[in-house]
C-alpha cells in the first residue's frame, strides 16, 4: 500500500533506526491517498536524544558567537542545496500550492535572519559593578507543528543555537516527509554530534517525555492553544522555561477611508494565506456598516482570485486542507455558520465542483456574522472568513478586542497616523498597516494565543538567562 517507510531518526549526529515500532500513516492530501508510512519514535528514542543533547551542551554553550555565526551559515547553506528536495516534499505532503515557495524559502531565511540577530548581540553588559553574562537557559525541547514543518524547524533550531543551547526536536509525524528533507540538508551542515536532535513521534509519547524530562530546561511549542495549556502543566513540575505560539482568530478592520480595493484584496489575501491553515490568519473581516454593500461587492468579485484546486497548478491559490480530519472539522463550522444564522456569500459545505478526491474545501466567505457567534471566536483553521459590522473606531476596537486570542491584527486605511492609533489600541502580538512586514520584529501573543515571542532578540533572549557577577 505504502510506497515507503521513513524508518529513521536523528539522534548524536547520526541517522538510527527507532526503538519505537509503531507505524504511522502519511497521506497526499490532494488526493486523500496513503504515500508512506513513518516508523515512530518511542520514550526510550527521546531518552537518547535528550542524554546526546545533554552531552553536547558543554562544547556548544562555550562557543563564541563567531563559531555559532559560521554553524548557521553552514546550516543555510546547506537547506538551501536542498531547496526544491524541500519544496516537493511540502507540496505532495502538505498540499501547499507551488506559488508558495516562500514557505521553502522562509525556511533558508530564518538562518540568515537569526546570522543578523547574533552579530549585533552582545551577551556581555555592565550594570553598575556587575558584569552581567548572557548564557544559554540548557537544553531545548522545540515542539512544531504541521503547517509549515521546515520553516519551524528552521527557525527554533537557528535561535536555539545561536543562544549556545543544544535541542531536541519533535515535529508533527504528519509532517515526517518534510521533516526527512530538512533533517538530511541539517545533517549535511556537519554541526557537531550531539547539538540537534530530531525524534518524530506523536505528542502525547515523545512530547511529554520532553515536556517532563529534568534535563530539558526550555521548551518552544508551536501549535494549538489546546495542546499550549497541557504543555504548560506537564512542564511545571521542573519550572521549564516556556515560548507558545498558539491560535489565533485574527481580526482585519478595514477602516472607512480604505480603498476598497486594496483593503478586500489584502483581508482576503490575509485570510486565506498558507490555504486558510495559518494561526495569523485573517479570519475576521471589521468592516464599517456605511461600506458593507461595497465591501461585499468587491469581495465576492474578488473570490474569483483565490481558487481551489491542484497544489501543482501555479493558478493555484487554495490547496487542500492537511487531513481528512481537519477537512471534516471545517466542513463542520462552515455547518455550524449556517445554523448560527450567517449568511454564505461565497462558498459554503463540501469539496468544490471537479474536486471529488483529495482534503479540497470550497473558499467560504460569511456575512451577517456577529461576534458572539462560533464561527468568530473559535479558530477553524480553513478557509473561512467571516464579515463583521461596525460603528465607528471605538467599536472596530471593541470588536477586534473582544476574542480569547491575541496573536495578529491587521488594519487597512489610507492615513497610516489614523490606522497606527488603531493599532496601539489593540490586545494582539503584531499588527500589519496595509501589508506591513518585519520579520526581526517580535512574534507571538497576548491572552490564549500564547506566551514569550520568536524571531529577532526577542526571540534570542527567549533561550538565555541573565547571570550577574559583581565585584
């Protein structure tokens, strides 16, 4: 049935075979068909790659920035080689649309981006008579998910590094094609044994094994908000330091002196980015009530851009979603939409005509939504936005505000001053002003979606520990 077995994984610098025996499905999500199984780690594998990780600290920590700068760019030079191995393995695992290459190449940028973080850190500073020493927390359990498998690697494993800690890592096992791509162009860096490790298996074996061990000190989890709270209280028993990047259920204010143009397309763009399976997404579209026949117009005539269909297709824009799961869970609330009274503006239940195989989901714009509704409190992660109606700024703020999560907003308006207010009002994370972007800035959230920030040096201090001498 299987075409292959992924059969490996990587513990002290070298590719082993798992204690672990059982074996675990990997599937083509545009087609809904079985293309291998991954053979999944076990607690005894996550003993041995915590006690490698544990061994190798010593050297890594006491590295300069120097030798770290140099494993880093040996690390992106080495993805990089691998950039198109990377690129099919995302798209027949994943089903992300080839467009989206920059999923690949995010992955190669983490490296660089973290380089610039590490040359202009300094992990020396003076307080008074005290020299204050930067040094890295220990070793770090890097939980990701499956949404973007080599980019999370990448990206935790760059900062991790860079800060002198040794890891561990468990990605998704759904992601386990990906994660084999990834891991061989890491091996090939030539890092010393022991500094990362890569164990695949499922979050309640060799997660909590990481989550548990003494001998971790840091974890860094991206995921849901719902695994987030159980890696919380499975990591305080030793006093872990903790990065979660959880959900999210991100609003869009489309201001009323936005061209609409440009603010339809950038929500919608927002809202669907990564096939609607991103924790950034732009779920909720704040709309004035003055422009909501406008703001319907052009958003149901702009649907027509973002079509569903074959990951390979360059027209692409939606791929299919991971799982037959997680189709069913989309489909669910796209039901649930229905019955909470909103209305389908594009859209709606089950596969789009012509797509009868494979995770596809029909792009679902609502309207008549009301925040107390569902469909715009929980996250779906899929492709369906809801539009919401307000009166005027302070009650776009009050909207927007008003959700468990906090991790991204977006606002689009023709006077950045007015839309920057806007900004500095709301209890999120990061807020885009028509499409801004600065990928060093601090990533992460206010409120359920999660604790700590990623990237940058705010991301770098995640994995460090202040220790002061004085004299």
């Amino acid at each position: 049935m299987q075409e292959n077995v992924i059969n490996k994984i990587y513990i002290d610098g070298e590719f082993v075979t798992p204690h672990g025996t059982e074996l675990f499905d990997l599937f083509n999500p545009a087609t809904g068909k079985v293309i291998g199984q991954v053979q999944l780690a076990d607690e005894v594998d996550t003993e041995a790659a915590v006690a490698a990780a544990k061994r190798a600290l010593p050297a890594w920590s006491a590295t300069s920035k120097e030798e770290r700068i140099d494993a880093l760019r040996r690390l992106q030079a080495a993805v990089a080689a691998r950039r198109n191995e990377i690129l099919e393995a995302i798209t027949v695992e994943y089903g992300a649309p080839v467009h989206n290459s920059f999923m690949v190449d995010s992955t190669v940028t983490a490296f660089a981006d973290m380089i610039t973080t590490l040359e202009g850190f300094d992990f020396t500073r003076q307080v008074g008579n005290a020299t204050v020493e930067i040094a890295p927390v220990g070793v770090a359990g890097l939980i990701t998910p499956w949404n973007s498998d080599p980019f999370f690697i990448a990206d935790k494993l760059a900062t991790a590094l860079a800060a002198g800690c040794t890891v561990v890592i468990k990605p998704s096992e759904m992601s386990a094609t990906q994660t084999q791509a990834i891991t061989q162009a890491l091996h090939e860096a030539g890092l010393p044994k022991g500094v990362f490790n890569i164990v695949t298996g499922r979050g309640d074996v060799v997660g909590t094994t990481i989550t548990h061990h003494v001998d971790v000190a840091k974890i860094s989890f991206t995921g849901s908000t719902a695994t987030g709270r159980v890696i919380f209280r499975e990591a305080a028993d030793t006093l872990k330091s903790l990065t979660l990047e959880l959900g999210g259920k991100s609003p869009s204010i489309i201001l009323d002196d936005a061209d609409l143009d440009e603010a339809v397309t950038g929500a919608l763009m927002s809202g669907f980015a990564n096939s609607g399976q991103a924790c950034v997404a732009g779920t909720r579209i704040l709309v004035p009530e003055s422009r909501l026949d406008e703001v319907l117009a052009v958003a149901t005539a702009k649907m027509a851009d973002f079509p569903v269909g074959d990951p390979r297709d360059p027209a692409t824009a939606i791929g299919p979603m991971v799982s037959e799961r997680q189709w069913e869970r989309v489909q669910s609330y796209i039901r649930l939409g229905v019955e909470e009274g909103a209305r389908i503006v594009a859209g709606g239940p089950d596969r789009p005509e012509g797509l009868a195989d494979g995770y596809y989901v029909r792009p679902t714009l609502f309207a008549d939504v009301t925040n107390d509704m569902r469909i715009a409190r929980e996250e779906i992660f899929g492709p369906v936005l809801s539009i919401l109606t307000y009166r005027d700024e302070d009650h776009a703020v009050e909207i927007a505000n008003d959700s468990d999560y906090g991790l991204h907003a977006y606002v689009f308006s023709s006077d950045p001053a007015r839309a920057h207010r806007i900004a500095s009002r709301l209890e999120v994370g990061r807020v885009a002003i028509n499409g801004g972007y600065e990928p060093l800035s601090p990533f992460g959230g206010f409120k359920q979606s999660g604790i700590g920030r990623e990237y940058g040096t705010f991301g770098l201090e995640g994995f460090l520990e202040p220790r002061s001498v004085m004299a």
